[in-house]
C-alpha cells in the first residue's frame, strides 16, 4: 500500500532502508568516486550511514524531524571530509519539520528546500559545479513543484528529478572539491555525491510506494 | 594495476584510531590523546597562544606527528583521507585553547574548512577566539589570482615550522595570524608523482597513471597536475619543477620575484616509496640550479614528511627568508615528523 503520509515510526523506518541501501552501494560509490577523486566516498558514506543505523535504533523520536536531524547528525560526527558535512546537513535540513507527525508532500519540499539552501551555503557549490548539488537543488525544486500531489506521486517525481540531475552532471566540468583539479577529464563520469543522492530519493520512493 | 598492497594492519576501517595510539605511544607522555581524534601536547603554558593542524590521516608523518616542542600544539586528525569531524576539531580546540585563542591551520580542502569551519563556530559559541590561516603552496592546482583554489601539500611543514616557532613568543592571535599569513605567502611547492598509494580500508590505488609517465603538479592524494610527460631522469625533472617554483613568484604580483641574494629554506619531500637516494639525487641537481640563480639555501628538510601511503614522486618547496621568517626558522623544534637544532646564526 503506498502511502500518503509518513509518521515518525515510517520515517525512522525508511531512513534505516535508506542507510542500508547506501550501504550495499558502497563499492559503487567508491568506484565512482575513484574515476573523478581519490576513492573514498563509499567508505565515508558507509561510516556514516552505519553511525546513523545506531542513532536511529536508539529511537525515541515523536516528531518526524527528530530521526531526520538524528541521522544527519550522526553522520556529521562520524564521516568527516567535506560528504560528512554536505549529507549530514542534507538530514539535518530535516529540522524545518520540528513538531510535524507527519511527513507529507509539502513537508518534503519544505525540508528538502532547507536542505539545499544548508549545502550551498556551507560548501560555496552551486548548481553547474558537478558536486551532489546538481542532483539535491532539482530534486528540492521538483518537491516544490509538486506539492500539491500525492506523497508516492511527489517523491517518485523528486526521486527522478534527481537521478536526471545525477546524469546531467556527467556532462559537467568539475569545479569543487578533488575532482576539480581533473577540469575537463571530469566530463563523462557522474558526480559520486549526485549518485549518493539519487539513491537516497530512490530508496525513499520505493519505500513510500510499496 | 594490483589491488591489494601488502599492509600490516588490523581492522581496515580502524586505521586512523589504532595509528594516533601508536603515535601517542610513540611521544612516551609529551603528548596524549583527547576525545574522539586528536592529539595534544601535554604541558601548554597557560595564556601562550595556542596553533591547532590537523586534516585527514594517511599522510604520515603529518599533521599529527607535527605536534611538539616549538611546534604546533595539537592536531585534529580525521579518518584516512578525509577531514576531522566538526566534533574531533572542537575537542582538539578546548584541548589546546590557554584563553589566548587558537589559530587553525590547515591545507586548503573543501572538506578540511567545511568541517574546521563548523569546529570554529561551535568553538566561538563557546568563548574561544579562533582564526584561520589556509595553507596553499601548490603552485600547479590554480594561477597566483586564484589562490583561494590551491591545494596546501608539503610545504606545510616548514610553514607549521616556523609558525609554531612564531607562537611561542606570540603576544596575541593577531600577531600568530600574521605572522602564519606571511610564512604561507612566502612558500611555493610543486609536487609530481610516478604511481599512486592505496586507500587501506579498499586496497585500491587512490589514481591510475601509466606506467612510462610522471605526472607533473600532482597533488598528494594523486590530484592530477599540468601535465603527464615521459619517465625522466632527476636531472631532468629537477629543473622543470623549479621552473614552474620560480615562475609562480615571477607571475604573482603579491610576492617579489626570487632573485639573487635570496635565502631559501628548501625541502625534498618523498610521497611515501620513492626513497631517499632519490630525494638525494634530486637534491644535489636543486641545488646547483639554485646556486646558478643565485639563490641560496638557508637551510635543508629532506625526507618522506608529507606522504600518501606507498605513492612515488616528490616535491620540491621553497620558503623565501627574511629577517622575520629566519627568527621563525632558527629555534630549535622537536617532534615525531620533524626536528631540527637551533641554527646559530654569526
């Protein structure tokens, strides 16, 4: 049964799928990372997802930000390097939901808004410069768009919006991070914070929509 | 390319804890561990104005093992590669804060200030004054206009040197922070590299090169540089890294050009397998290039200081003395990564 809306048990649920979904992709991402940086994103993404499978299991949580922000924060004290930051903002964006018992369309967009305005500011990358951004600010700006839709409806929207701002990163030159100093030799490989991303959303709309 | 290098480790996903006990072990009580990740001297007078390095593990001996006498005063340490946690940097922070301030710095990695950043702010909330000096001596990562892109590689050491000498007899964080500016202003590196190290916890080369080629400017966790040219000989390679050293302070408006009369502190440094034969050959021919040019070296490091696992290459860095930086230079120093006699000066 698809659903429309997401109480605090279903997010807390999803997050702990969505934790082992980027788990399992870890050779992927690192292989990703490897072809445009030194290769580590996968172990750092993993680290971090493990450190906030453990939060998440601690529960406790009454309102829907509350294993949102539980899980970004976890990851911002567990990973480091520049991801540890940029995803655990990501969650922690979750905050702008405080006292919410449910997570719906508008609820989305709201927290995935304040998720991307959070990475841009911190990190100084805006869209165009090959990092997760390009596939977080279409996925943000598609919630937006669509709000007014049904939950399944609006994150399958959001899920592919950001899986083609991942493909469209391909095409980009990379100007931040690493993988900045390849410049055009970035042209063909796919961001891996985008990738991280995209799973992020798909594992989200399975779980919504099944 | 092999996957798997032959490591003596445990748990591949521990390295970077298990390493920092053994470093504390290997300081025998003049520095210990603190929180999650970071290491600090033992006996900071109260009220000195403190210096805080750090950045990813894998890079031994830096920037850990640059804690010590007339050097920096901790480091915040993240796992391999990547940066410390905002938590590992405030832990690290409240260690080595005396109510003077502390002064970051740190190579210039996105990740290294989004997380150094965050540390400051949770560290400012708590009263403590913080600065930060980036360090960005790659000359091969961005143009002189563009040096808020370059990535900071070995000359760290000699900056970390001679800042943690500045610290010492600093009165203010003001006075570090200039003093630690300047230092980053006069130091120029330009790093190549022959093949790449691995990731521990993958056992996967951190890039691929072919096997007849150096990459020129590579940084060192093998970011690629200008240009992939043939294997070369040290007499060879030596005079174009050098060329690229002096055509950055000719091209940079904010420094004078090198020129005859100058002093240089000069550091070969390996990136972990080349080996010190070869820092040695490359040495000498420097050297000779230098004395040609009329620039004199002040004093030498030579050595695999700033390494990425079993990469080879090397680099070259240059840091222009004046009477102020020489008062930096001279004292001293003692760590695990480096250590050096006063220089007696006539």
């Amino acid at each position: 049964m698809a659903k429309e809306s997401l109480n605090s048990e279903e997010t807390t649920a999803m997050l702990h799928l969505v934790a082992d979904a980027i788990i399992a992709a870890e050779p992927l991402l690192s292989q990703a990372d490897r072809d445009l940086g030194d290769g580590d994103h996968g172990i750092g993404m993993a680290r971090g997802m493990n450190a906030a499978k453990e939060a998440l299991a601690a529960g406790g949580f009454s309102t829907v930000d509350e294993p949102l922000v539980a899980t970004g924060k976890a990851m911002m004290s567990s990973m480091g390097g520049a991801s540890g930051v940029v995803f655990g903002t990501v969650f922690r964006g979750g905050k702008e939901l405080k006292g919410s018992n449910l997570l719906d369309s508008p609820g989305l967009a709201k927290w995935l808004q304040s998720a991307a305005d959070g990475v841009m500011k911190r990190g100084g990358a805006k869209p165009g410069d090959k990092t997760m951004i390009d596939a977080l600010v279409p996925a943000a700006e598609k919630a937006a768009e669509v709000q007014s839709l049904s939950l399944p409806e609006a994150v399958t929207a959001v899920a592919d919006a950001a899986e083609a701002g991942k493909e469209a990163s391909k095409a980009m030159i990379a100007t931040m991070g690493r993988a900045k100093t390849l410049g055009e030799k970035s042209v063909g490989f796919p961001d891996a914070g985008a990738l991280s991303m995209t799973i992020i959303f798909s594992t989200m709309r399975d779980y919504i929509c099944s | 390319m092999s996957l798997t290098q032959k490591k003596l480790i445990n748990d591949p996903l521990n390295v970077a804890d298990e390493l920092l006990d053994g470093l504390v072990d290997a300081y025998d009580g003049e520095c210990v561990k603190v929180g999650r990740r970071s290491i600090v001297k033992s006996n900071i007078p109260d009220n000195k104005v403190a210096l805080l390095v750090g950045g990813g593990s894998g890079h031994e001996p830096i920037y850990h093992g640059l804690v010590g006498r007339n050097l920096a005063d901790g480091a915040a340490c993240g796992d391999i590669f990547a940066a410390p946690t905002p938590d590992i940097v405030l832990e690290a922070t409240q260690a080595v804060n005396k109510g003077n301030g502390v002064l970051f710095l740190y190579g210039n990695y996105a990740g290294d200030v989004m997380n150094f950043d965050i540390g400051a702010e949770d560290a400012e909330d708590e009263d403590i004054d913080v600065r930060t000096v980036l360090i960005w001596d790659d000359v091969c990562s961005a143009p002189p206009t563009e040096k808020e892109k370059r990535r900071g590689i070995a000359g760290l050491v000699p900056i970390v040197k001679m800042a943690g000498a500045a610290s010492q007899t600093a009165t203010s964080l003001d006075q570090l922070e200039a003093a630690a500016k300047k230092i980053v202003l006069q130091t120029r590196s330009v790093g190549v590299s022959m093949s790449p190290g691995s990731i521990p916890a993958t056992g996967m080369p951190t890039f691929n090169i072919d096997a007849d080629k150096i990459g020129l400017g590579m940084g060192i966790h093998g970011e690629p540089g200008v240009a992939e040219i043939p294997m070369t000989t040290a007499d060879e390679l030596t005079p174009m890294m050098l060329d690229l050293i002096f055509k950055d302070f000719t091209e940079d408006p904010e420094v004078e050009s090198l020129k005859p009369g100058d002093e240089v502190v000069f550091f070969v440094n390996s990136l972990g397998s080349t080996t010190m034969m070869e820092c040695l050959i490359c040495l000498k021919k420097a050297k000779q290039f230098l004395n040609e040019r009329g620039v004199t070296i002040y004093d030498t490091m030579v050595g695999p200081l700033v390494t990425c696992q079993e990469m080879s290459g090397i680099s070259f860095s240059v840091t222009r003395l004046d009477d102020e930086l020489k008062s930096y230079w001279n004292p001293a120093c003692e760590s695990i990564c480096y250590s050096k006699m006063e220089t007696i000066t006539a």
